[in-house]
C-alpha cells in the first residue's frame, strides 16, 4: 500500500554534511528520533519522500509575488507551472471552484479569510479552544481574537458533542459576520450543513477549517464542506500527508478577496517550493491508495479507542468516528501533561490535551490527544495499534518502575524497526 510512499532514499541530505556539520547531526538526530519513537500527536505526519525532495529543490530560488500570469517579476514563467499545478489538483481533490494555494501556514490560510470578509471589531462565531477548536477561531491571546471581537461555542456537557442549539443561539443572540467550523481535538463527525443553516439564517458567512480532517475529506470518508460553505481553509501536513503548509477554498464569488487579502493583504512571495510539494501531495492524495490509507487510519483510530476503553479509560465523547480521540486521565490520577512526560519517556509521542469543561489549565490539562494518522503511515494496522494502546497503558500504570519503562521502551524500538518510516 505504501510503495509510492517510500520511493527511492533521497541523497540530498549528504550535501549538507559537506557544508554544515552540526545542522547535518542535527537533521540525523531528528531523523534518528523520529525512527525510533511512536508519533501518536494527531496532528503530525511523515511526509513522502517525492515531497520532502520538492521541498529542497531549486524552486525555493524563486520570488513570485503575485499569482500565475500576473506576477510581479520576471522569470516567473516556470514557476507558474508547479503553482497552477497545485492549484488544479487542489481543486480536483476536494470538488473546489478556487483554491489558493499559497498561504504558509494553516493560521495564515484563517487571516486570509478573515482579511477578505472582515474589518476589525466585526464578530466571529468559532469553536473554544479548549472543548477543542484552535487559537485562530478567536482566541483571546491570537490575532483573531485582539483584531475581532470573537464568541465562541463549546460542546454539549453530557454528550460533549457539537451542540446545534447553542450555536445557533450563539448566532441569533450576536449576528457574527462569519461563522466557523472546525476543531483541533475533536473526535465526532462534523455536520457542516447544519452549520451552513445557522450561518444562512443570521446571513452570516461561513467558513469550515478542515486542517485536521482533509484526507478524510479527501478520501470521502467524512462528508465534505465544499457545497455548503462559502470559504474552507486546510492545512496540507496532517492527515493530508502533504509538506507543512496551508491553502483556502472558496467560491468563484470570493476568489478575487482571498486572493487579495493573502497576497498582498498578508504575505509577499509565495514559497514556490512548498506550493510544488503541495502539488505533489496533492497529486498522491489523488491516487487510489490515499483513500484506502485514509480508510485504515480511521479504523486505527476506533481499534485503539475501543482497546483504551477496555482497559477502563474514559475517551471524551464516548468514542471516534475520525483520526483522533482525548482519553479523559482525571480517574488514573495523572495529568495530561504527566502522561505527554512518561509516554515520552519510552517513546510514545503523544500531547496533552484539555478535556471539555478541564478543571486544569492548558499548560497542565486533564487529558491527551491520540491520533493514527502516522502509526498507519508506518504501516501499522488494528491489531498493531491495539498493542499500543496496551503500552501506553502500561506505561501510565507503572510510570514509578525504572525497570518496567525501561521494558517497554525496548518494546517500542521493536516496533519502530518492525515499522519503518522511510
Ligand atoms: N497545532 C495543531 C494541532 O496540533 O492540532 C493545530 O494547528
């Protein structure tokens, strides 16, 4: 399944090493560690090698500032291939009629939006951070939240779901300009027509962030926002499989302002070499096997809730139906960020994660956040992971036994050499 994945091993990194021997350990170190630990934070990938390539190749020489046929220096005639490229098949892979794909980050693809629809001081509906939305949905400590005035939702408080009631309270009671959909730690599908509803009846815009779960959508295992929303901004790095990096979809009706706004609203040159790694994510997301990774990634997930809940773990919102859930520690006495330390420990990379309604504060949390999409890049099916719930189990239960971690430290490194990344 993985095979256009782990194409040939790219030579490049041996340059470095003929010019800059402590950056070259440093990058072997990384390369070392990432081999040799289990990545379970939901939002992290490993990127395919015919990505990582396009990322270090000479299209990063290049200034464009402007966009295909309409830049602001010469020599751009080359370069306006890769980015028409990325933009073609970024709006083949998800059904878009515009797609920027120039936005650095998936932060920057959100300040896109933003600058084209709102002034500051407008209203922003999105969801709270810590029931599991992102800082650029109006937190208080990010630009979102200081240049608009922002009211956010939370989750039902029994079934610590999307609550459609309150939203739309949320929205009569405040008339946002824009309403925003999509989450960083939230393990329930999201039902992006309801959202468009609310929006519609308070003649609000709406935006859905799908960052977390664009290969789903990709793949169409989680019903896309394309149809209903009249914006939707990614990131290309996680479940995506693509190179660190952003992008914005919106109708033809907005394409001008998203263009505008991002450059030169926000940024000046795009990085031409990330937008061509995205055009190669892109193109890989296209293949028939990212769906059937896709597929396997959601099935980790639910194997591994299921074993956790086994094992007497309480998994935020009773369950999964994508990528990730939030195992609830406060009954194992330990906090979530404890729990991120002794994982880490052994080499089980997880990181904590506030539980709806946390009584700890973010830097402590009463929870962590347990993702699958790089364990399935890995190769690693249900069974795989289930025995890795029962390590991170272990390991939680018996964090004051040197010995015992030391153990399932050794277990972990079987696991990792069993399951190459690259
Ligand atoms: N920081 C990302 C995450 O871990 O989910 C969201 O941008």
């Amino acid at each position: 399944m993985n095979d256009i994945y782990k194409s040939t091993k790219s030579t490049k990194i041996s340059t470095i090493s003929a010019v800059d021997q402590a950056l070259y350990e440093i990058i072997q170190e990384e390369m070392r560690r990432e081999e040799q630990t289990l990545n379970l934070i939901a939002s992290e990938n490993y990127a395919p090698r015919a990505v990582l390539d396009a990322l270090g190749s000479v299209l990063t020489n290049k200034y464009a500032e402007g966009y295909p046929g309409r830049r602001y220096y010469g020599g751009c005639q080359v370069v306006d291939k890769a980015e028409l490229l990325a933009q073609e098949r970024c709006k083949e892979l998800f059904g878009a009629e515009h797609a920027n794909v120039q936005p650095h980050s998936g932060s920057q693809a959100n300040m896109a939006v933003y600058f084209a629809t709102l002034n500051p001081g407008d209203t922003i509906l999105g969801m709270s951070l810590t029931e599991g939305g992102h800082l650029t949905h109006g937190h208080q400590v990010n630009f979102s939240g200081r240049l608009f005035k922002s009211v956010h939702y939370t989750l039902n408080k029994d079934t610590e779901q999307l609550d459609f009631d309150q939203i739309r309270t949320l929205a009569h009671e405040h008339k946002p300009r824009i309403i925003i959909a999509g989450a960083s730690a939230y393990s329930r599908t999201i039902d992006f027509a309801q959202f468009a509803q609310i929006a519609k009846e308070v003649n609000a815009l709406f935006m859905a962030d799908i960052a977390h779960i664009a290969g789903l959508i990709a793949a169409k295992i989680h019903p896309s926002p394309i149809a209903h929303a009249d914006f939707v901004t990614s990131t290309t790095h996680k479940t995506l499989r693509g190179p660190r990096g952003g992008l914005v979809m919106c109708t033809k009706a907005h394409a001008q302002a998203v263009d505008k706004a991002t450059m030169p609203g926000m940024q000046g040159g795009p990085l031409m070499h990330a937008i061509a790694a995205k055009a190669v994510g892109f193109k890989l997301a296209l293949q028939p096997e990212f769906a059937v990774y896709q597929q396997q990634i959601v099935r980790n997930a639910a194997a591994m809730a299921d074993e956790f809940k086994k094992l007497d773990y309480r998994i935020v919102s009773g369950g999964t139906d994508n990528h990730l859930f939030v195992l609830d520690l406060r009954a194992h006495h330990l906090n979530g960020k404890q729990a991120e330390q002794i994982l880490e420990s052994v080499g089980l990379i997880v990181n904590r994660n506030c539980i709806p309604f946390d009584p700890n504060p973010a830097w402590l949390t009463s929870g962590i956040r347990i993702g699958t999409p790089a364990l399935t890049t890995r190769g690693m099916a249900q069974k795989e992971v289930r025995a890795i719930a029962h390590l991170i189990d272990d390991a939680l239960k018996n964090y004051e036994s040197t010995t015992h971690l030391n153990s399932i430290k050794k277990e972990v490194r079987k696991w990792c050499t069993q399951f190459p990344i690259y």
